[in-house]
C-alpha cells in the first residue's frame, strides 16, 4: 500500500491512497475518509491495535483524485508531517551505513588498514562491517548520526529546496527514508519508507569532520509517497541531476539491508534509545544513509538544477528543485534585552 497526503481542489489537506501502477486505475488516488494527515490515522491506528493498511480501510475511501493533477499543480505534501506543530517532527540521519566499494571493504576485512592510522570516519565504517548487523534482539554497534532539524525544514516535493545565503554546496543524498509517530505508550511505530532527499553541504563537510553537524541543518525533502508494509532486502534506484531540461548526471544507488552495514532495526534501537524521542504524538523522519553523490562526482550544482530520485516499487519520483534564499540572519542581529 502506497499513501500520500495532498491538498484538495477546496484547499483542504486529505490523504490519499495510490489506486494502482497499471491498467485503468493508474494515476487515480483514492481519498480516506475523514482523514486530514497520515499521523491522525496512525494514531487511531495504534489506539485500536492494528496496522495502518488495516485502519485505511477501516476508514473507507471516498471519492477520487487525479495523480497527475495533484503533482502538477504543486497539492503533494510530504507524506508524513506533524500537521499541528512542526516542532513535534524531529528530522535526522545516520552515515557510514551503506557498503563501499569492494576493495574497501575488503581492505577492513583484511586489516590492510590499521585502526589506529585510520581516520575516524573509516574507524566507525570499520566498526559498522563488523558489528552492525546484530543477531535479532541483540544490541549492535552505533553508527554516526546527525540531526537535521525540526519539521519546518520539510520540503514538499516538486518545490525548490531552499540554499542559505551562507553554504558552499547544495547537493543531493539519495537515500531510504523511515518514517515513524510516538505512541502513547512512548513506543515508536514504524508506518513505513519513503524515497528521500537529505541534502547537504558537502563542502563545508569536507573542509573539517568537525563541521559535519553545520553541514546537515540543511532543508531536505522526502516522498511523494509512503510506502507500507516490509521492505525489500535490496534496493536499486536512480539519483539524476536535470539541467536545462537535460540529464546532466545520473547514478544508480544502491538501498536496502542487503547493501547495508548496518540493520534497519539495529539504527532504530541507537535512535530511539534516547528518552527525550519517545514523546507521545511525536513524528520522527529519519534518512537511512546513501553511498551515491553526485559531489563525488565533482559535480557543482546551482540554481535552475532539478533533482530527481526513482525507487522501483516507490511510485513517483522525488523532484525538487535548488533556490538561493536571502540571509536570515546577520552578524550583529542579536539583540540584547
């Protein structure tokens, strides 16, 4: 089952339920009944103790849409939000998760490198080869994480991802997206995955490891649509930069547990472990890692790039385009009270 959540040609916000991928039922969405976000039907979801697919069809369906319409006239929402208060939606990121090529890999296995020559970024990849993939109901290693920011960072897709006046990059990380609410037994539920667009500022990461946090609170984008129910083991999708109407890059990237170093569930233990996420009612989006950039690449992005990220099995591709926004904020604005 694929879900997505949209505004109507009344302004109202609905969710909607991908008909179908093929025949006569392609491009129509059918609307839930009285269902104004995915975190209203999660909710009444956990609260009768069955799944979300099962809570949709407890709600019914009730009239139509056109897909296309709701994509070309810019009504998709990201498919999971706090539709209340976006200070309730915590937005982060694991890395190092995902596997390198295979002479690296190899070289970690082999103990080519020695730990203690190693940077601290392949001491931790190092460590998620050999213990991030844990025996179910064990504890495996951590990996790296990042927070992004809150839910006003959310960008919808097909809109443009604003750039601060102040970053040195504007580039995409094509990646596999959780996406989570707090129950009221402060217990978290996945409802399911998202193509995501986490966006960074590989520049500024890369001038110092020390400035990977400033790197990440950057404005990002997931969906059109959240699929749910079980991932596939594996995962192989396109990441393509469009420019001037153009395919000016493109890379297959590769997704899911068997390209991972780490397990879905062993990266949602070391997240949700802390107290301070399990607030009742709370959205959690969290990017699951990539290994494909087009920065990598060196490839310089600018404004006018259209970025644009397939998953079989996801539905529609995530579209957005770059902006540069002013400054919000400038030396010498603090105010003393």
């Amino acid at each position: 089952m694929r879900l997505i959540q949209f505004i109507d040609a009344q302004g109202a916000r609905r969710v909607g339920l991908l008909a179908g991928d093929s025949g006569s039922d392609a491009g129509r969405v059918d609307i839930v009944r009285n269902a104004a976000s995915t975190r209203q039907i999660a909710l009444a979801a956990i609260a009768a103790g069955h799944g979300l697919e099962e809570q949709v069809m407890v709600l019914g369906l009730q009239g139509s849409a056109s897909y296309e319409a709701i994509l070309a006239e810019s009504r998709i929402l990201v498919p999971l939000d706090h539709e209340e208060d976006p200070a309730h939606c915590l937005v982060s990121g694991t890395g190092l998760t995902h596997l390198g090529s295979a002479s690296l890999r190899d070289a970690m296995h082999q103990d080519q490198v020695p730990m203690e020559s190693m940077t601290d970024s392949m001491r931790v990849f190092r460590w998620g080869l050999e213990g991030g993939r844990p025996v179910p109901g064990k504890v495996g290693v951590q990996s790296e994480w990042f927070y992004k920011g809150d839910g006003s960072i959310l960008v919808h897709p097909g809109r443009d991802i604003p750039v601060p006046a102040f970053a040195e990059d504007a580039g995409e990380e094509p990646e596999l997206t959780g996406l989570y609410v707090i129950g009221p037994d402060r217990k978290p539920y996945r409802l399911g995955y998202a193509i995501g667009n986490e966006f960074s500022d590989h520049i500024m990461e890369r001038r110092s490891y020390l400035y990977l946090a400033h790197s990440k609170l950057r404005y990002c984008a997931f969906g059109p649509e959240l699929r749910v129910g079980a991932l596939p083991s594996a995962l192989s999708g396109f990441s393509r930069i469009l420019r001037d109407g153009e395919v000016f890059w493109e890379k297959r990237f590769r997704t899911g547990p068997d390209n991972m170093s780490y397990t879905i569930e062993n990266l949602e233990y070391h997240h949700f472990k802390y107290a301070q996420f399990l607030r009742p009612g709370d959205v959690h989006v969290h990017f699951f890692g990539s290994a494909t950039a087009s920065f990598s690449d060196g490839v310089a992005t600018r404004e006018g790039d259209i970025f644009e990220i397939s998953l079989p099995g996801f539905g529609a591709p995530l579209r957005n385009g770059i902006a540069r926004v002013d400054a919000s904020y400038l030396p010498g604005d603090t105010r003393q009270l």
